[in-house]
C-alpha cells in the first residue's frame, strides 16, 4: 500500500511534464551526452559503466540481436534467452506436424535433452563499438559525386573491417549514420547453435491475432524462449550434441516487484529502422504511392493464403509463419498512413523545413551547399513518382510468388552452364548450394495456393503500372492466353520443373542450360528483372543517389542549424538504448487508456467461436481459482503494460529494464495512435507494449508446469516497504478551523 499511494503521488508530481524522451540512442555516448544525467532524474540508479562497458561486465552483455530480425535477452547463467512469441514463430511452426502441432499446443522442454535446434539461427552479442568518422572523412568530400563517394565509402568499409577481424577476431561490421555524415565499427560474437526451449500455445503467445495487432489494452503473452550453447571449449561452435549452455558474461535478473505510473523504464534493443529525417515530400509520396500500393497487394495475397490455409489444417501449419509476416506489416502501413494523415506529419515537416530554409538564406557563401537541397528533392521525389509502382510491384506481387524467386535462385546455375570454362567443381557447388535451396523453398510450400497468388498479383501488376514500363512477358500473356492470367499461372505450374520438388531435383541431377532457358517460370522471372535493370534501376539509382546527398546536407545542415539541440542517428539494427517510464494516455478525447491489463481482460475477450480470442481451458483454471502463486498482485495478474519508450522493428523481444537494472518486462509492439512513430515520434502518444514479466514466469510455472526453468533464473523478491508512521493529530478549534 505504502509503494502505492507514494507512486499515485509521484504521478500527481509529474503529470503536467511528463514526456516520451525521443531517441535511440547509442550506448558509446550515454557519458558524453546529458542522456545519462536526464536517466537519472527519472530515476535510473545504475552507474553508466554498469550499462555500457567494454572492459566489465554490464547490460549489453546480456542483449542479442536474434536472427538479425530481432532482439533477445539473456536471463540465466546457462544461456537461456528471452524473446517475444512472434521472433520464434518460425521457429516454432518449423518443428510442428499435424500431429505435434507445436504452434497450436505450445511447447516447453522438460530436460536440455529435448530443446529443439534450429538451423541457420543465431544470436549476435555486442562486444564494442567505436566512432571510425575521422577515418572516413580524410578520403570524403562534397565535391565527389555520389557515385565516387560511395565507392569510396565501400572500399574504406572493407578496409577498416578487415584491420578490426583481423585485429580481434570478432566479426566488424561498419554501419553508417546520420544519412552517412558518420561512421561506427562494431565488433561482434556470433553464436550459430540456437535451441528452442519453450514457447505458450498460440492462445496465449498470439491472443489477439491480427485484430489487437498494433493495439492497446493489450492481453497477449508475447514471449518464448531459446538457449545458446556453445562448445565444449566455451566459443561460439556448430551445432553438436556435445555442446553445452553458455556461461553469459551478464544475464538480468528478474523483478517480481512490478510496475506503477511513473516508474523508469529502459529498453536495450535493436532496433531496425526508422527515417525521423524524412522530408515532406518523402511523407507524402509514402501517403499517395507507396503505402497504399504496398496494403493493396498484401491485401489480395493475404485473401487467398487465409482461404486456403481456413480449408487445409497441414497447410495452415505450414504458412502460418508466412502469412504472419505478410500481415504484421499489411496492418502497419495502414496504421501508419492513418497516423501520418491524423497528426498533420506533413505540415509538421514542412514547418521544420520553412526554418531550414530561413536559415540557410541568413548563411555566408561556404554554406551555399545547402541552397538547393530541399529544391532537389522534391524534384526527385517528382521522378520517382513515374516509376514507384513498377518497382513495388516487382518487390510486393512478383516476388509475393513464391515459384519465381525461387526459380531465379537458378539463374546461378545458368552463368555456370554458359560458361564452358566453367569447372566441375564449379558447377557441383553451386548444384549443392541449390539443393539446399531446395529442401528449403519446398519444406513449407503449397504449387496450389501459389498458383492462384501467382494469378492474382500478377494480373494486379499489368493493370496497375504504366503500359510503357511493363515487361515484355505481359505482351505474350495477351497475345497467347488473351490476358487470361488464371490460365496463364495454370500453363506455368503444369510445365515448369520448379512447381514441384521431384521435378526440380530430377533437374539437379542432370542441369540443362536448354530446359532452363525453356522454363516458363524461369522465363517469366527473366523478363522481370531485365526490365528492371534495363528499364526502372537506372532510373531509380540516379534519383535515388540525388536523394540520398542531399538528404545526407540536409541533415548535416539540421545540426549545424541547432547546435544546442542533442540529435540522434535513426535505427540501423545497431544497438540502443531508450529510456522513458511507464506511462497512461489519453488516445482521444475524453478516453483513458491505463497503463496495466490484467489476465480478466483475457477472460472478457474470451470468444471460442473465434480462433483469435480462444483461451485454453486451464488458463481460465486459473483465472477463476485466482492460482498466481508468488507473480499476482493484489487478487489481479498482470499481463501487459505501456511505457513511453521509443521503439520500432527489430525491438520485438526486447528486455524491458528498471533503474535497478532487474528485467521487468518483454517489448512486443506499438500502439494504433502512433503508427506513424517512424517518420515522425509523438511524445503524448507513442507507447511501447510489453509483456509484464510476472505473467511471462506465471505462465512458464503455473500454467506449463516448467519450474525447472524458473529455478536457473535470478528471481528478486518485493521489497518490504515500512509502514507509515501515524501522524500526531491535534484537535482544532472552531476558530482553527
């Protein structure tokens, strides 16, 4: 009670200024910004070495990049990780059948011997970082085009990369910032052996499904759980039975204390990307063309796979992974351009960019460079116009088929068979790497389902893009199917070797360089690609190089225009650092949006006659026993909980962390009222959705019965609060009073 009542005053305290701290930022700089001095006005209580140190232990060496597409926490002293549901579905439909539907069922280990491996998955821990601009800088200068600047760029990129492996041994890699006004180096240790170790029913880590995605209150247990083995000698190794847990320089402990309003609260992550510095024409050619262009074909694609897999249970199982990630970002850009249009983002940046103006009208003759930046712009933006459609049509519908990239996987094979130099070794090697490819495009595949996307987006394709930039394939489905595309996708699928996996590995075992070039997939997806390298790439690398340098003035200029004005680089998939607190809103008017749900939220959203809101017959056990054991708080569970952090992409499994450092909760998404966060960060209304850690361990305990795994945490127990002391009451007089 007492931690209560100090907390409600607390938010009283803070209420009128409280605001998101906008920004991701770099670790390297939490001593040399007044980032860690405002960490600690909200409360932080760590020192900046226990955050971020190349020579002890700290808070980075628990955090991973999972997968590239991820992140992933370390949360014991034998490697086990954290994540989010969504980051393992993959992994998750991967190891389920009909049979074992592992997706449907959950699955948690009940010894070391039954995690499950996962090939091709990894995690990648941090090991530094290190400003390189100055090296960058002696070989760049504005008077190189873009063409020589990044040509050089690349050759500098290699060179620093190379020295650090060299140097290290750890893995380098050299990322750019600020629209590449500056250069970082990070070294990086990659671990290759990834085992699944448990993960809810879908019921819980995906409740909600598509209709609460993106949305706040918010009920679902996003989370799983992974471990990292490593060798017998402790280094990063192959995948092998003989491999043991990692001995993780740092892993978070975990806090049962929970969460109030106001609360600190950090997330380390990596995020993927973000493009705050985006002009406004860039916002509005993402309104008028690429959004709705990009929501159009996911749409018709989305229909068809929810048809089929609603028909089929092992088809289900098997895109279930694919139309999650068809659908996560369908609903995003339609969030996002709702939010653009709400919060008035063009008018905002055309505000900045008035003052930018003014600015460098006021500048002496050696900032001329900056003149023309906003002019050239737009006038690029103007050009890309003509050719967007061709282009997200190629990216969203053709390679939205999943028969014709794989078919231009082959397109290897084909250079090794022209060439009659070529060795044998040559050929068998690129033959095993595509038998691989193979095994792998087949495993999860359905010609039936991708015969009727492959008619749909394609016909969708020759309506929308202008007649003069279409491929030359299209002109032969009208002469010869009179654009028929049904009987266009069924005259494909019956002939090409690559509809089927029996056909293609017959075709493997004797590589023709004539039945190749006769394929119709394979022919399709030829006529593609030359017409974009012939036709849109020149084009668009022109337009696109112009954009980029004077985006990269652009930005440089924004700085020198606010000396004073502490700016950060947008996400890269680099690791950052966000702080904010734990943080009610208000979405609109006269409607308040708590900071907490509850496992009786699951209970009012409960629907059996609707898959998304199905809830397993002992979680609600539970629910109606109120069986919490040591994670519920005061009669309630928590499930989920907001904080003002900034996040975006790539933050999924994120560790939600307090001022103490103690792991509180899981980061999962963002909320419907801030979709447009990436372009454009709103502090009264941008919030981070995460899983409350207590429901995650109540889960993995009461629910799955995996207390072996709770047992290897760190788990800190509430502190006792003292009581408050009575105070002395005097009795008033009536005159007193």
């Amino acid at each position: 009670m007492y931690r209560t009542i100090t907390a409600f005053i607390f938010c009283l305290i803070i209420s009128s200024t409280a605001r998101a701290d906008e920004g991701m930022w770099l670790p390297i700089h939490i001593k040399n910004l007044l980032l860690y001095e405002n960490m600690q006005e909200l409360g932080l209580k760590l020192s900046a070495e226990e955050i971020y140190s190349v020579n002890q232990s700290s808070l980075k060496d628990a955090i991973v990049s999972l997968g590239g597409f991820c992140t992933g926490e370390v949360i014991s002293d034998q490697g086990l990780l954290l994540t989010n549901h969504h980051c393992a579905y993959d992994a998750i439909q991967s190891h389920s059948t009909v049979e074992n539907d592992l997706l449907e069922n959950g699955f948690f280990a009940k010894s070391r011997a039954d995690e499950l491996p996962n090939e091709g998955l990894y995690v990648r821990f941090l090991v530094r970082m290190e400003d390189v601009t100055e090296q960058f800088n002696k070989v760049l200068s504005d008077t190189l085009t873009a063409e020589e600047r990044q040509a050089f760029i690349s050759q500098m990129t290699q060179e620093v990369e190379k020295q650090a492996s060299e140097a290290t041994g750890y893995e380098a890699s050299v990322k750019s910032f600020f629209a590449g006004n500056e250069f970082y180096l990070f070294l990086y240790e990659t671990y290759r052996d990834i085992r699944l170790v448990g993960a809810p029913p879908e019921s819980i880590g995906k409740f909600g499904g598509d209709t609460d995605n993106w949305m706040w209150p918010r009920h679902t247990g996003d989370f799983s759980m992974f471990r990292i083995y490593t060798g017998p000698d402790g280094k990063p190794a192959e995948y092998s039975e003989d491999n043991i847990p990692l001995k993780p320089r740092h892993h978070l402990p975990i806090s049962l204390e929970g969460v109030e309003e106001g609360d600190f609260a950090m997330v380390f992550g990596f995020p993927g990307s973000t493009d705050r510095y985006l002009t406004s024409y860039g916002v509005q050619f993402a309104l008028d063309i690429t959004n709705p262009t990009r929501v159009k074909i996911r749409d018709k694609r989305l229909s068809i796979l929810k048809k089929d897999m609603d028909a089929d249970e092992a088809l289900r199982i098997k895109y279930a992974s694919k139309y999650a990630q068809v659908s996560n970002y369908w609903k995003y850009f339609i969030g996002q351009s709702q939010g653009l249009k709400n919060l008035n983002i063009v008018e905002k940046k055309q505000s900045i960019e008035q003052d930018f103006r003014d600015w460098t009208a006021q500048q002496p003759q050696q900032r001329s460079q900056y003149d023309t930046v906003l002019s050239v712009m737009e006038k690029s933006y103007d050009q890309l116009r003509k050719y967007q459609e061709s282009y997200l049509y190629l990216s969203e519908a053709v390679f939205g088929t999943e028969i014709l990239p794989f078919a231009y996987q082959f397109s290897r094979l084909s250079s090794v068979l022209e060439n009659e130099s070529a060795s044998p070794e040559e050929s068998q090697a690129v033959v095993a790497t595509l038998r691989e490819a193979t095994e792998e495009h087949f495993k999860d595949y359905s010609a039936s389902t991708d015969q009727k996307v492959f008619a749909a987006l394609l016909e969708m394709y020759a309506q929308d893009v202008p007649a003069d930039q279409l491929p030359a394939i299209f002109e032969r489905v009208q002469k010869k199917y009179k654009s028929n595309y049904s009987k266009w996708a069924a005259q494909v699928f019956e002939n090409s070797v690559f509809s089927s996996q029996e056909e293609t590995k017959a075709f493997l075992d004797d590589p023709s360089l004539k039945v190749l070039e006769k394929d119709p997939a394979y022919q399709a997806m030829e006529s593609f690609m030359d017409n974009y390298f012939e036709q849109i790439a020149p084009m668009l690398r022109s337009t696109y190089g112009d954009l980029e340098s004077n985006n990269r003035l652009f930005v440089a200029g924004l700085r020198e225009m606010n000396p004073d004005q502490q700016y950060y680089p947008d996400a890269n998939s680099t690791l950052r650092l966000t702080y904010g607190s734990v943080q009610s809103y208000e979405p609109k008017d006269g409607v308040l949006f708590q900071h907490l749900t509850t496992l009786e939220g699951v209970a009012e959203k409960r629907d059996p006659n609707n898959m998304e809101f199905e809830v397993p017959d002992k979680l609600m056990e539970l629910y109606q026993t109120k069986d919490y054991g040591p994670y519920g708080m005061d009669g309630e569970m928590p499930v989920c909980f907001i904080t003002n952090n900034d996040i975006t992409g790539g933050n999924s499994g994120s560790p939600v962390i307090n001022a103490q450092g103690q792991l509180i909760g899981t980061a999962f998404d963002g909320n419907w009222e801030a979709m447009s966060g990436d372009i454009a960060f709103e502090d009264e209304l941008q919030r981070c959705i995460n899983v409350d850690i207590r429901y995650t361990l109540f889960i993995i305990d009461k629910f799955a019965g995996a207390n072996h795994l709770i047992e290897e945490m760190t788990i800190v127990e509430p502190q006792e609060e003292p009581e408050l002391e009575p105070e002395s009451v005097t009795e008033e007089t009536e005159e007193e009073r």
